[in-house]
C-alpha cells in the first residue's frame, strides 16, 4: 500500500473558495452568515482553538 501526499496548504485554500462562493451566494440572497461559537470550561487549548476560528473568520473578509 502506497501513501497519499495531501498538500495542505492547498486544501485549505480550496475550501476558503468554496466557503467564499457560499457566503457571497448567501449575500447576494439577504442572508448575512456569521460564525458563533460556544466556550465551554477554561481549557487553554479549547480557547486557542476558538479564537483561531474567528481570526480565520476574520481574514476571509465578508
């Protein structure tokens, strides 16, 4: 059995395309999507995953 290379950088742009095509499809509609997320507990880990959520919410731009 052979692996895969998967190039991840690569795939995470693709998926930014595709989360921009629906966002914009979604505007053009009147509909404003937002992301929400809910912190439960005080694990340092689980905030540092939630804040990287909004800043790459952030940088997508809409």
């Amino acid at each position: 059995m052979t692996g895969v290379k998967i190039d991840g950088i690569e795939v995470a742009k693709s998926i930014k395309v595709k989360v921009a095509e629906i966002v914009n499809d979604l505007k053009s509609k009147g509909i404003s999507p937002c992301l929400a997320t809910v912190l439960v507990g005080d694990n340092p880990a689980s905030a540092t995953y939630v804040r990287n959520k909004h800043k790459a919410w952030k940088k997508l731009e809409f």
